[in-house]
C-alpha cells in the first residue's frame, strides 16, 4: 500500500475492485485451510491464488500478477490437482489423530506464529517509504524487470536456474527404478507368454455378447458356444443360468 500512495494514491476503481475480490479470497483461504477434502483444499487455493493476481495488477505489477494466474495457478496448482486425482482422494480419508491434541495445538501455534511474523513485518515497515519501485518500473513494469534480471542481478538469476534444474534432475533420478539386464524381459518373451496355454490372446469379450442376456452378470459367449468366465468382473455376482442359456449355441431346444 505504500508503494501505491508514493505512487499518487488508490484510485476509485481500485478500492471497489479490492473490497468487491478480498472476499472471495478470504473465503478461498479459509476453504483451503478448514476443507477436509486435499481436491477441495486445492480449488479454494485457486480462487485465492486467482484474487491475488489482480490485486498484484492493482498494485501497478502487471509482471508479477501473470506470473501469479499462469505459472503458480494455471501450471503448478493443475499439476496438483492431477496428481491428486491421480493418487486418488476423498472425503473418506483417515481423519484420526496419531497424537492427542495435535490439531488443538498446530492452530494455536499456528495462530501464535502468524501473529509474530505480522507484528514483526508492521514495525519494520512502519512508516518507511517505498523506494526502488522508479527503477523497477522504467519504461514499463515487465522491461524494468528485464533489465534488473539481466543486468543487475543476472548471476543470481542464472545459479536460481541451475539450482531448479539440478533439483528437477535430482528428483528424477531419485525416482527412477533400474532393473538389472535379467530382470527385463524381451519382447519374444513377451509374445511368448502371451499365446502360452492358457492365456487367452485376443480381447475379452464384453458382457452380454453371444449370450441370451444383456445382464453385466451374464458370461458372454465364444464364437463355439461356449462360456467365458472372463467377461464378468469378479466384483459382481454371476447369475445362474438355466438349462436353456447355458447349451451351446443352436443346440437349446
């Protein structure tokens, strides 16, 4: 805010835009932090993430309040997101304490805590004029960035990058899996177990085909007449059949 009244002051259309989207936010935050659902939790981060963009447009950083909608809520929190779908979460996850009291005591640390960095960020900041913000906004916000990234501060900028990917490539060769040359099986040995007694080759035919009944619980027929247990799920009870649905094909009478 001070950056803004160094600037000239908030406009009118500022100040309706920020009480109309500091609701949502506080809303998303407090959804993300009291959801018990990690999908839910993460939506709501998003609706804040999304606020926080246009406040930073506000504030006369256009850099920074695309960064936040692309990279941070459009690329890493849709990663997350499937990464979770992927995992596989609901509202049936475990909710039970390990330790007792531990829920208790992580808000009022949490709330102490919160209280501490803020009381500490007010008195520093405390009537302390904004500076640099000429500098950084030179003939533009993004071109200030520029040239402070690839001037001033390129080697910072070049060894954050190295540092990003060695960590990616860290990650990556810390979860990948080598198997020995034995262990890896060839694609003859492959085929070969696949058309070997026993294992059926081709596709599993749906419930329903060649049979007498559309039921899911009814074995689907072979092109001979005969049964195949393969085609229902093991989850669902088979139903019986009669005399009739269970003689080959063109021989009921």
């Amino acid at each position: 805010m001070s950056g803004v009244a160094a600037a000239g002051g908030m406009s009118t259309g500022e100040a309706v835009t920020f009480w109309i989207l500091v609701w949502p936010a506080l809303i998303g935050a407090l959804g993300m932090v009291f959801s018990r659902n990690a999908i839910h939790s993460a939506l709501w981060l998003v609706m804040t993430m999304l606020c926080l963009g246009v406040f930073y447009v506000l504030q006369s950083a256009p850099f920074i309040g695309v960064a936040q909608i692309i990279v941070y809520t459009g690329a890493i929190m849709m990663l997350f997101l499937f990464v979770l779908m992927l995992v596989g979460r609901d509202a049936s996850d475990s909710l039970i304490e390990t330790l007792r009291g531990q829920r208790l005591a992580a808000v009022v640390l949490g709330i102490g805590f919160a209280a501490l960095v803020g009381t500490g960020v007010y008195r520093a900041l405390e009537d302390t004029p904004a500076v640099g913000l000429d500098q950084a906004n030179a003939n533009g916000n993004v071109q200030g960035i520029a040239a402070l990234l690839f001037t001033k501060y390129v080697f910072a900028f070049e060894v954050t990058s190295a540092l990003l990917i060695t960590a990616a490539i860290g990650a990556m060769v810390l979860a990948h899996i080598e198997r020995r040359r034995g262990e890896k099986r060839s694609q003859p040995e492959l085929m070969r177990a696949r058309f070997a007694p026993g294992n059926y080759p081709g596709p599993k035919p749906g419930p329903g085909v060649y049979a007498t009944s559309d039921s899911v619980a009814t074995p689907g027929r072979l092109p001979d007449g005969t049964l195949t247990e393969r085609s229902i799920s093991q989850i669902l009870p088979a139903r019986e059949l009669t005399p009739a649905e269970s003689a080959p094909k063109g021989t009921e009478k």
